[in-house]
C-alpha cells in the first residue's frame, strides 16, 4: 500500500514528487541555457562582447546548480544529524552489570544518514527478576525512531510495574497503539511518508530470575542464542506471536519456558538484520556458526562476542549491511559455573562432539 499526498495525482509515489520537484531549479536553469544558445542573436556572435556575455550567463546558470545542490545537501545533513540525535537519546548505553548480569550491546546502522532505523533494546533490573526487551520497527528514519522510541519508552516504565510478561507486553502494544492513533490523526505524521497503518514492531521479552530460570514472549522477532562451552543454539524454537501493530493480542499470554541460564552462559539477542545481511554473492551471514565459533573461544564475555560477531559481519557484507543491526548480549555470572548435565552421555562422547 502507498500513501498519496492529498494533492497529488492518483497513483504517483510521494518520493517520486519529491525528487521531481528537486529536479525543478537545475531543469530550469538547463532551460534558460538552452533557449538563450538557441534563440539569442549574442550566442552566435562572434564579437569579444558577445562571448563576454555567453560566458557570463553560462557561468550563472553553472553557478546556480551548484547553489541548489548545495542547499539540498545541507538539508540532507541536517536531517541526517536529527536522525542521529534522536537514535541515540533511544539506544542509550545499557550498564555493564545488572544484577549478576554482565551485559553489552551494539547498534550497527545501515550508514550514517538516513537508513537509521528503529532497533530497540534495553535491559533492566526489576523486583520480578531481570527483564530485556529487544526489537525491530518496520522502516527507517525518523518515523521508525519515534515508533521505537514510543515503545522502549513504555518498557522502561511497565517493566517495574507489572508482575507478569504478560503484563509487560499488554501495556507495550496498548502504547503501541496509542502511538498509531497519534500518527493516524496527524499529530505526529511520518516524515518518511510511512502509513500508520502499516507500521509494526517486532519484540521479544525476556525474564530471568535469580536462579537462572528464562522465560519469554516473543512477537515476531528472531529467538536469541544459548551460547555454552559446547556452541550455540537458539533459545526456543516456539512459533510467534504476531508483531505488535499488525493484529491484537490474544487475551492469553503464556510465557515460553526457555530452561535456566547457568552460570557461564551466555544470551545473544539480536534483531533480523544480523541473519539477513548478504555477501556479494548473495549469501546470508551465518550468525549460528559464528556464535558457535565464539562460544568456544577464551576469553568468553559478552565484548569479547561482541567482537567476534561486528567483526565477522563487516567481513561477510563488505562494509555496513543493509539494514540495522542490534545486538544485546546477557553472560550470567552470578556464581561459578557448576558441573553441566550430560544426560548419561559420557564425558568422552560429549567432547568429540
């Protein structure tokens, strides 16, 4: 679906007005240069004067598209410098340790302008245990940084209020909805030219209690990585729910059950920008053998997988990918890592796996 100004033809893209009316000026002043060399008697003259004059002219018109250019780049820049102000009041650094939780994150955008989307993620100490948030708005630019901005904002308030996941995610898509409501009456409209009624959000909640135990709603967005001392592999493999903004919730929300989270473990969350990026080829990154690679490489911390994975995704994309990528990595480290269960597989045997 494609949104239309009110004032525009039928059919014609907003985007495509736009760049028509950028090309406006330089046409103009082209036509101003092409009409003067064809119907001005000076142009064909020979005389010093006359070629003064052609050269004055050509060197306005030449003079003005550059002005014009100019002007555009600089509104360019100062539109990209917003976009920047405003990720980076959303994505605010999350604290090195929360509650027994060593922690570290990363947002890795697509450039440095306009491809500036709406990744979330934040982690929180609460009285009902830790609680990390993550997700992806649909889109880039401002619009998807208020979009994300709308719904981070809720979590860090809800977080602490509910008692329940649950909870949590009902008050996040009623905040979600409240913010298309908003977008829908033109209070705060879309400077992408983004539809409200087709933005959406992926989240996923996570709740880990004390005792390790991991539990999680997850609303269309990728399940996390286990990372162990044997490799990596997803947290869950539950389907879904739908994002929030596309359908309403069920009126039952049953947490996932994701087992505990030892100590020594460690949780990769990442949006959907990690798996997707390309090579020149065409091929999607593997983030679960990367993973698996650094789950067994020393040190183990969550900067040192950081490392592992921006490296190896630049590597793999040549350069950003695109698309943003978030990453919020969670490594228990409440006590020493106790003796693993094997499942009555011997030592041995697990080892040559």
């Amino acid at each position: 679906m494609i949104r239309f100004n009110p004032g525009a033809p039928r059919g014609v893209p907003p985007r495509f007005l736009s760049r028509l009316r950028s090309l406006a000026v330089p046409t103009a002043w082209g036509a101003v240069a092409v009409a003067y060399r064809l119907t001005c008697p000076l142009a064909r003259d020979d005389a010093l004067g006359a070629r003064l004059v052609s050269s004055a002219l050509l060197c306005a018109v030449g003079t003005g598209i550059v002005l014009h250019i100019r002007r555009r780049m600089l509104r360019e820049v100062r539109h990209a410098h917003r976009i920047a102000e405003a990720a980076q009041s959303v994505l605010r650094p999350p604290p090195p340790r929360v509650e027994g939780l060593a922690v570290a994150a990363a947002h890795l955008s697509a450039d440095r302008g306009a491809r500036i989307g709406g990744d979330l993620y934040e982690v929180t100490a609460t009285e009902h245990g830790v609680r990390a948030v993550i997700g992806d708005v649909r889109g880039h630019g401002l619009g998807a940084v208020r979009t994300g901005a709308a719904v981070l904002g809720s979590f860090r308030e809800v977080a602490h209020d509910e008692k329940t996941l649950a909870g949590v995610l009902g008050r996040l898509e009623r905040a979600m909805d409240r913010h298309l409501r908003e977008r829908a009456d033109g209070d705060h409209p879309a400077p992408d030219g983004a539809p409200a009624a087709e933005e959406f959000v992926t989240v996923l909640l996570l709740e880990i209690l004390p005792d390790g135990e991991v539990h999680a709603l997850n609303c269309g967005h990728p399940w996390p990585y286990r990372l162990t001392g044997a490799g990596a592999e997803p947290l869950a493999r539950a389907d879904p729910l739908p994002p929030l903004g596309l359908f309403p919730l069920p009126g039952e929300l049953p947490a996932t059950a994701c087992g505990r989270l030892f100590p020594g473990d460690i949780l990769v969350l990442h949006t959907d920008g990690a798996e997707e990026a390309r090579d020149t080829g065409g091929r999607f990154f593997p983030l679960g053998d990367v993973l698996t690679e650094a789950a067994r490489a020393r040190p183990q911390t969550p900067q040192a997988v950081l490392r592992t994975v921006l490296t190896a995704l630049l590597e793999h994309s040549a350069g950003p990918p695109k698309d943003d990528v978030a990453l919020l990595i969670l490594r228990n480290e409440r006590c020493s890592p106790p003796a693993r269960p094997t499942r009555g597989v011997p030592r041995s045997a697990t080892a040559e796996r």
